[in-house]
C-alpha cells in the first residue's frame, strides 16, 4: 500500500508511547488519537516494515462513549495531522479511561517483559487534581523557529506549530507562554517554581538537558538555568537549579514522596543501614529516607549532575550521616560491588538491611545497574519509574537474580499524556543464594 492512501480500521487496543492498534489484512497498524473500539480512518504514513505500519486518524466513523471534545482544541482530530501539537496524545479521552488505558499498558508490559501478572490501578494525583486533568504543568518547554516564533513541535514531527493556549500548564505559566512573543536560540523553557513567579530560560542546541535526566542542564546552558529557586515538598525546601530537574506536575513531588514514605514504612526502614539514593537528583528521596529515619539516618545519594549533587548536600544537612556524591550510578555499584568483594573472595554484607531507592531516567535503570545493586544483597529496592516498559524490563532482571515484587503503585502525574509513574518495591527473599553465586563468580 501507498503512503498517503486512507483506509478504515477498528481500533483494539493500545501501545506503549500513546499510540494505538489496529489490524489490517493480518498486519498491526499502529494509529495516535484513537481509542479502543473505535472505528476510524486513518491516511498511512509508513508502510516501509512487514510486520507493522504506521498512519495517522483524520476522521472518526464510529467514536468511543469514552472520547470527549480534546482538551487541547488545536490539538483536536478536526485539525490537519501535521498541524496538531504534541504533548496531550491521550486529552481526547476522558479522564477515568485514561488512567484505565495506562493501567493497560502497565499490565501488559509486565505480562509481556517480567512474565508476570500485576494487578493495578493508576491512582490520581492528588485530591486537588483539575476534573479534566488541566493546569498541572509547572515546568513547559516551547521551540524557536527560524523566524523567531515560539511555540510547541507537531505530535512526531520538528515542526513548530502556532497554538492560542496551553490547557496543560497552570494557569500563570500557560500566560508567560503566550506572551513571549519572537525569541532568539532554539528553545525557551518556562518554570514555575513554589514562589509563584516564572522564570523564563532561552537555551541554544548545546545546552539542552538530556531527556528524562535527573540533574542540571548540560555544560553550556545559559546562565539563567542556573538561578537557584526553592521548591517545597512534605513542609521541607529544596534548593535546584531554575533549569534543573524538579517534578512537573504540581502535586508531583508531595504526592511521590509520600509514596516513598509509605513504602519505607511499610517495609521496615532501617535507618542505620548504608542506604542508597540513586539518580538522586537535589536529594527529594534521601530527605523523606531522613524524615522516616531520624536525624541519625545514614543514607547516600548518588548523582551525575554536580550542580545537584552540590543542592543535595545542602538541602541533606540536616541529617548528619547524609553524603551526597556525584558519580555516575553504574561506576558508583561497580566500586561499591568491588569493595564489597574483597580481595580474600568473601562477600561483605555491608549492605544487608540496606533500602536502596532509585529513581533512573526513562530508560530506565538497565541490566547492569540491577544485577550491580543485586550483588549488593539489599533487604530492600524502592524503584520509581516514568516508563512502565523500562521498569517491566528491570523488574525482569531484580527477580532473575532473586527479588520479588511485592508492592506496585501507579500514579497520573502525567494527565491527558500517555505518561504514568510507577512505584515498585522489591524484597530480597530469596536473593542470598543468587547473591552468594554472583560473588563466586567475581
């Protein structure tokens, strides 16, 4: 089939990255802004591969009980595919379907990658959630054209499009936004911090953060990135970078960190353990490990990013044993893992009653980061993940080598997008023989 050609399909499901399925004549088609069961036509885009193609829905035939009228009126189908902005691929369907659809996706993928069923639900927020999932973000990245003109990419496309609002961000941000008027550079980022006021960063290629990171913009950021602002979160501030990493979502930071609370809590938390902190960040998690803790609490968090591993050792003073290092986590695990090993071959067990919490980027944590902190024999991993294929794909690795998944949480932080936080927290039983195995091998 040609590219351009519209045929007409039924929609059954969906996929990882808020697209959806659909089959034609035995082969999956996959479609955006659609929903399960509807009937839709769709003009394809990409009929290069065998097993799969990929078009775009230009019309709704038959329409699910579930679509409502988009909550991003430029982003609606009734406009053209290439003028329709990216960031709210799921703000076409209600809200309770949407978190029904991510619990899904969640299922699915650990059914597909960990072999395993989870029962979950994708809870809200917080009480405070908009009824519609709006006004959330506190953090909005905007694009320059070459005629200075800012404004959002086209859903999969480089293409800047021109929008009249921004329903996601709140209400102060979405008006910034809309006042910037031309700018020079490539990128402007907008935060809102907790003390109300918008600070707005103009960015060139070479300072563009990574995706998904956890700490500071890269080396040549402007240097308005570079603005320290105070975000709050459990009663306590937290020092970061106007262009570091903060949770967008609003609720984001109280609502994950009284998850982390929760599940330090129910699982035992020792706070004179040497308990890990990894892709640390400015120390959100080792600050609620020192409030369950005491002031004794001996934890460690370990970050890429010096400018956040500097805020973390400031925003961690109150707890003593508290050390904030800037290493990358692999390199971290592989000396801690070789200490560990000893130069006699017997295992150290420094790490016993250890909580090791880590909070990696969107690609998640990876085999070798796993089976690191595995051969650390933690009692306890608290994971909090972004993506749910990332987090299946590692939690495949924790129970090859002996930890059992006894806590899921899902959380919209992410509303009318297919994004959704998980909180997984891992035990060791059954780990000492595999721990004990892979020293024998080192």
């Amino acid at each position: 089939m040609d590219t351009a050609e519209t045929i007409d399909l039924e929609i059954t499901g969906v996929a990882h990255g808020g697209i959806f399925v659909a089959r034609h004549e035995g082969r999956v088609i996959f479609v955006p802004d659609a929903i399960p069961g509807e009937r839709v036509r769709a003009r394809i885009t990409d009929a290069s591969r065998p097993a799969f193609w990929r078009a775009e829905a230009v019309e709704v035939l038959e329409a699910a009980e579930t679509r409502r009228p988009h909550i991003w009126p430029e982003a609606d189908i009734d406009r053209a595919p290439h003028e329709r902005p990216g960031g709210a691929d799921f703000g076409h369907i209600r809200l309770d379907a949407q978190r029904e659809l991510k619990a899904r996706v969640l299922r699915e993928a650990f059914e597909r990658f960990a072999h395993r069923p989870v029962d979950v639900v994708v809870e809200a927020a917080g009480a405070d959630e908009t009824p519609d999932g709006t006004g959330w973000r506190t953090r909005l990245s905007l694009h320059v054209g070459p005629d200075g003109a800012v404004g959002p990419y086209a859903a999969r496309s480089h293409d800047i499009v021109p929008v009249t609002s921004h329903p996601l961000a709140a209400p102060a941000l979405a008006e910034a936004a809309l006042a910037l008027g031309t700018r020079r550079g490539d990128r402007v980022d907008l935060v809102l911090p907790a003390d109300g006021q918008v600070r707005v960063i103009e960015r060139t290629d070479a300072s563009r953060p990574r995706r998904g990171a956890r700490g500071g913009p890269r080396r040549g950021a402007d240097t308005a990135g570079h603005e320290v602002i105070v975000e709050t979160a459990r009663g306590r501030s937290f020092r970061v970078d106007a262009g570091g990493f903060w949770q967008v979502h609003r609720l984001a930071a109280q609502t994950l960190a009284d998850a982390v609370a929760k599940a330090l809590v129910s699982t035992g938390f020792d706070p004179d353990a040497a308990n890990l902190d990894l892709y640390g960040g400015v120390g959100l998690f080792a600050a609620v490990m020192g409030e369950v803790g005491g002031s004794s609490t001996r934890v460690t968090t370990v970050e890429s990013a010096s400018r956040a591993t500097h805020h973390a050792a400031r925003n961690l003073r109150d707890w003593g044993n508290a050390e904030a290092i800037t290493a990358r986590v692999d390199r971290f695990l592989a000396a801690e893992v070789a200490e560990a090993s000893g130069a006699s071959g017997s295992f150290s067990d420094a790490y016993r009653e250890a909580t090791v919490l880590l909070d990696p980027p969107r690609a998640g944590a990876g085999a070798g980061v796993v089976q690191a902190i595995a051969a650390l024999a933690p009692r306890t991993v608290i994971y909090v993940a972004c993506d749910p294929v990332a987090l299946a794909r590692d939690t495949a690795t924790f129970q090859a080598e002996g930890y059992e998944l006894r806590d899921l949480r899902a959380l919209d932080l992410f509303p009318n997008s297919h994004h959704v936080e998980a909180i997984a927290v891992f035990d060791r039983d059954g780990a000492r023989a595999a721990t004990d195995s892979a020293a024998s091998r080192r």
